[in-house]
C-alpha cells in the first residue's frame, strides 16, 4: 500500500512516518512553507496514477492551501481515500458527501484512532456499493433464515435502517416462521414483523438482501440476491450481489453496527434493544467467538437498550407440553466419546431441538452435544460444541451437507433433512440412532486428526 503525507511542516511529516506499516510505500509530499525549505516542485498527481488502494493524509494548518489540495486530489483521484487533520470541524458537510473521505482531530492523529478512520472509509464505501447494488424502486425482501434467530432479527432491522427503507419497502421474510420462544419474545416485544413466505414466493420477489445466513442454506437457489451479510463461514459464491462475510466476526449485528456506526446513522432504542440481544446471544455474551469490534459494540450499545426488555426476551414461560420434552431429554441422552447425543423423536415444535442441545452442554464434562428430532415431514439436528478442535458446523455440513440444509459456525450449527431421505440415508430405529451417531463420531474424530 502507498501512502502519500502532505503536510506543511517537515517535522510533522517525519513524525507521521511510524505511523505507517513498516512494508508500505510512504511520500512525503510538502506544501506551502515547507515546500520552499525542502525545494521541492509541484506536485504532477497524473504521474502518481492514484488508486483507491492508495491512502492520503491532508495535515495542512493554511486553510487557502489546504483547499486548494483538496480540490487536486479530488479532480486527479476521485476514489483514492483522504484522511484529513481537521481544523475546527468545519469539514463534517464534505465528510457527509464523500464516502472516500475522513476526518480526524490534530490530536488524535496518531496511532489506533488512524487506523479507525481508514476503517471507517472503507466502510463507508462498502455501503455505497451496496447501495449502488439494489434498485430503490423496487421493493428489498430482506431473507432470513427459518425460525431467525436474535441475531438475524437484528441484522434485518438494521440493514433496513442502513439503507433507509421503510418495513413496507424492505419487508424481513422466513421460509418457516418464527417458533423459538426467545425469538418469539422478541419479535413480539419490538414489534418486529416477520413473514412466513414459499421459496417460489423469493423466486419472484424482485431482488433480495440475505441477512444471517448465505445463499447455500436454502435448498434451491435464487437468482435475484443483490446483498448477502454474514458471520457465518463462506459457503458459495454469489455473483453479481454485494458479499461481506465475515467468519471472523460473532455476530452478524456486529458487522451492521459497524456500518451504522461508519455512516453515521442514527440508532433508536429499539434497534439498539436488537442489536445488543442479537449479539449477546450468538457469543453468550462475548463469551465464545467475541472480536474486539464486538466488544466495542457491545459496550456502546449497552447503555442505550432497554435491559428489563431484553430480560422478557431471555427468559420466555414454558409450557408444561415443552417441560415433557425436556424430560424426555433427559431420559434418553447417551454420551460416546466425550459427545452427547439425545433422539427427542417426533416433537411438536423445531425450536425444542436448538433449545435441548443449549441445555444439554450442561451435563458433565463433555464439550459436543447434538440433538435431533422430527418435525412434520423432516428431521431437525443441532449441534453445539466447547471443543475449539471441533468445528459444529463442519461436522453437520459433512454428515448432512448433501442430504438437506445444513450449516452453522464453529460453536452451533444445525441441520434440517426431509424425513423420506433421513431413512433412507441411515434407516430408522436403533439402527438408524447408531448409524447417525457413528457417522457423526467419524466426523468428529476427522476434525480432530485434522488438528
């Protein structure tokens, strides 16, 4: 990467210096007074052939001057981004009107805050593409996956807000509706809207943003997917849609908040109720898979959530016909090699599966657990790991990947199989049970190998 300081004093230049990575280019391009010490021309900008990898760094105290390369830079390389030492703020209206362009205070040139910055802009431009990607006169349907959870709830509200559609705009739609009780309560408490549709429905839907979740979840593919925002690890491409995944990341709400964050929006206490549960419950409170932008979110979206609200959400009533599965649970778990396993059977709702195999990671020592069982016509599984050699859903994608939906992260995952093909892949019964189990025991051990 090239840097290129201009700056009218030399000694501010040098100073700028370590602040650069040791393996980057660096010019040190002087203005004004220092221009006429050093003996340096005219900056030739064409000659430089600027691109929009390239960083700048305006740090000019002469206003007439620092004007006056501003207005070169933006004519000669209009993408390059510009960080600027502001002087008094008056710069924000440009900072608005330029996505490629960042301020800083004199003081807090140095160091990480930099590094923010460059971030920022890089943000900024990433939502422009975005942006840019879809057809505001046409209706978004925001796709989450079946039964979204927190996470995904969140990330749809804010993307919405990111893009400033109205929910009659950018409707958030589901294959399978909302089930879970958390995801229930909290659809129920924001007066979040979700609509149950068919994938014909999203076929013909006329473009589509992917929130939580990427384009190989789903059992067919839609070919009118403008955008696709995840944490999850990257499964299939999707060309010609605006892509940001990134497995690094604990939550998808982390990666909207630093977007909302990066543009300046605004965050409502109903979003910021959202985004904070969403990402409290895919880490476990920044317990498992926590980056340092999640701690950064977390901490800042804390003092504006509602938390009695967030308390409504964590702790739904259970139904005594819920309690029977959970006994049920607890009557049937057998562990094998450090892993639990639990055949529910045939359960009346999908979100039992994901709650049992939460509560099971209770149970003794062992740091694997998956659950499953049948709902309707298919067979639920979720898996939930402790184990940072036992990726959860590598070991579902790979038992199950060619049989239904399946996929996940390394610490939950979870797999949906018509029953038909279910029995035909590993019979039914005892039989079946072990077959299952065997396979995801071999899975398992393969990670491990693996190292």
């Amino acid at each position: 990467m090239r840097y290129f300081l201009i700056v009218d004093s030399i000694g501010l230049g040098k100073a700028l210096l370590p602040e650069v990575g040791a393996r980057d280019e660096v010019f040190l391009l002087p203005v004004g007074r220092a221009s006429k010490r050093s003996g340096s021309t005219a900056v030739n900008w064409p000659e430089l052939r600027l691109s929009s990898s390239d960083r700048i760094i305006v740090c000019v105290a002469d206003s007439d001057i620092r004007e006056k390369k501003l207005a070169e830079i933006r004519d000669a390389a209009p993408k390059t981004p510009v960080l600027l030492v502001d002087y008094g703020g008056k710069y924000k209206k440009l900072r608005d009107e330029d996505e490629t362009f960042a301020t800083i205070e004199a003081g807090a040139l140095f160091g990480a805050k930099a590094a923010e910055k460059w971030k920022e802009i890089e943000l900024r431009k990433k939502t422009a593409a975005m942006r840019g990607a879809i057809d505001r006169g046409k209706p978004l349907w925001i796709l989450v996956q079946n039964d979204p959870d927190p996470d995904a709830l969140a990330s749809a509200m804010a993307l919405r807000k990111l893009l400033g559609l109205k929910a009659s705009a950018a409707p958030i739609v589901t294959l399978k509706q909302v089930a879970r009780s958390e995801n229930v309560s909290m659809a129920r408490l924001l007066k979040v809207k979700v609509r149950e549709v068919l994938a014909d429905d999203i076929s013909g839907a006329p473009q589509v943003a992917l929130v939580d979740v990427q384009p190989g979840y789903f059992s067919r593919e839609f070919g009118n997917v403008k955008i696709v925002i995840d944490h999850h690890p990257r499964t299939v491409k999707c060309p010609g849609a605006f892509v940001d995944v990134r497995p690094s990341c604990g939550a998808t709400s982390i990666i909207l908040m630093e977007y909302l964050e990066a543009n300046g929006t605004a965050i409502d206490p109903s979003l910021a109720t959202a985004l904070y549960y969403g990402i409290k419950t895919d880490t476990l409170a920044l317990g498992r898979e926590a980056s340092g932008g999640g701690w950064r979110a977390f901490s800042e979206l804390g003092p504006l959530a509602d938390h009695g609200m967030v308390s409504q959400m964590e702790r739904p009533r259970l139904e005594s016909a819920e309690v029977a599965v959970f006994v049920r649970a607890l009557r049937r778990f057998y562990i094998r090699r450090d892993c639990l396993f639990a055949d529910l059977g045939r359960v009346y709702k999908e979100d039992l599966v994901p709650r049992i195999a939460d509560f099971v990671m209770q149970i003794g020592e062992h740091k694997f657990s998956v659950v499953w069982g049948a709902v309707g016509r298919e067979v639920t599984f979720a898996a939930r790991s402790l184990n940072r050699a036992v990726d959860s859903g590598a070991v579902l994608r790979d038992v199950f990947g060619g049989l239904g939906s399946a996929g996940g992260h390394r610490v939950m995952a979870r797999a949906t199989i018509p029953a038909g093909v279910f029995k035909k892949a590993f019979g039914s019964g005892a039989a079946g049970k072990n077959a299952v189990t065997k396979k995801i025991l071999n899975a398992v051990e393969n990670l491990i190998e693996r190292g």
